[in-house]
C-alpha cells in the first residue's frame, strides 16, 4: 500500500521555496521603504519650506511728505496683502506717520500693545490714547499710563522718490 500524504506534515519547505520567500519579502520591504520614503520626504518640504510669498517683505506707499505736518501724528490705513492659503487677502492696517520736518518719517502702529485696539492721537493732549483700557501713549510711542506692557510698534519707513513718497514695510 503506498504511504498516505498527510496534510498536516510538517517537513521543512526545500531550499527554492526558502529562495522565493525571501526574494518576495526583499521586493515587500524595498517597495514599502520606497513609499514611505517618498511620502516622509513630500511631509518634509511643505513642514520645512517656508510659504511661498510669505517672507517675502513688501514696501506699501503710505503718503507723501507734502501731505504731512512736522512733527504731528497722521493716520493712514494702508492695504496690505496677507496670504490666506489660496486665497490672498487685503488686510486694511492703521499707521500714523510722523514726519520731523526733514527726510525722516517714524511710523508707529495704531493697534495698542495691551489687547490690539485701535489707539487714536489726542492733538490737544499731545498723546495716543487707547479707549479700551485706559492705554496713554507719548508722541514717540512710549508708554505713558494704562495696562500697555510695550510701547508701540514701530515700523520700517524711507523716503524715496522725486514725490517724496514715504513707504512703509509691511
């Protein structure tokens, strides 16, 4: 009688079935290393990159000095553009410029540095005043009263031009 095949043997697979199974795992392992590379490398870009016309600064046209007064405080709202992920935005931004009679402009930020309202110049008193909290700022930007930590942000300004325009970097 010839001997039964037992479905439950547990012979050691010979040497070309060991070869295919390793062959099978290197190509698995190498196709999954590939993909996650590839995948680890595109996270890398976008996490590493920095946007695209993000750090890029920009110079906006605030006024020109024939349009100021020495040593007097002007508010402009300039347009400025922000990227908003696919969409660019136009933010609209509160300044005052102060001219010192010659070439040089001081640009101050009109948000307060306590809770970012809108501060406004009291002529008379010679002072930006914030109507919020009580913030009272001097013609230079400096602290004068109030829960302000800082004084006032001041921006980057030049004068350029045959018009004497006064530029503001955003």
């Amino acid at each position: 009688m010839p001997p039964t095949v037992d479905s439950h043997d547990q012979r050691a697979p010979g040497p070309e079935a060991q070869g295919r199974r390793r062959a099978l795992a290197i190509l698995v392992n190498t196709t999954v290393a590939i993909i996650g590379g590839a995948f680890s490398a595109l996270l890398g870009v976008f996490a590493v990159r920095p946007a695209r016309g993000a750090v890029r600064e920009r110079w906006i046209r605030a006024a020109t000095l024939g349009e100021l007064t020495a040593n007097v405080p002007v508010p402009r709202v300039l347009s400025v553009p922000r990227p908003d992920g696919w969409y660019k935005a136009r933010a609209r931004e509160t300044v005052f410029l102060v001219w010192n009679g010659q070439r040089e402009v001081k640009v101050f930020s009109a948000t307060c540095s306590h809770l970012g309202c809108q501060v406004l110049w009291d002529g008379e008193g010679k002072r930006f005043r914030c109507p919020c909290h009580g913030g009272v700022y001097d013609a230079q930007g400096q602290v004068l009263d109030g829960p302000p930590p800082r004084p006032l942000t001041t921006l980057d300004a030049k004068v350029e031009g045959t018009d004497e325009s006064v530029l503001v970097r955003v």
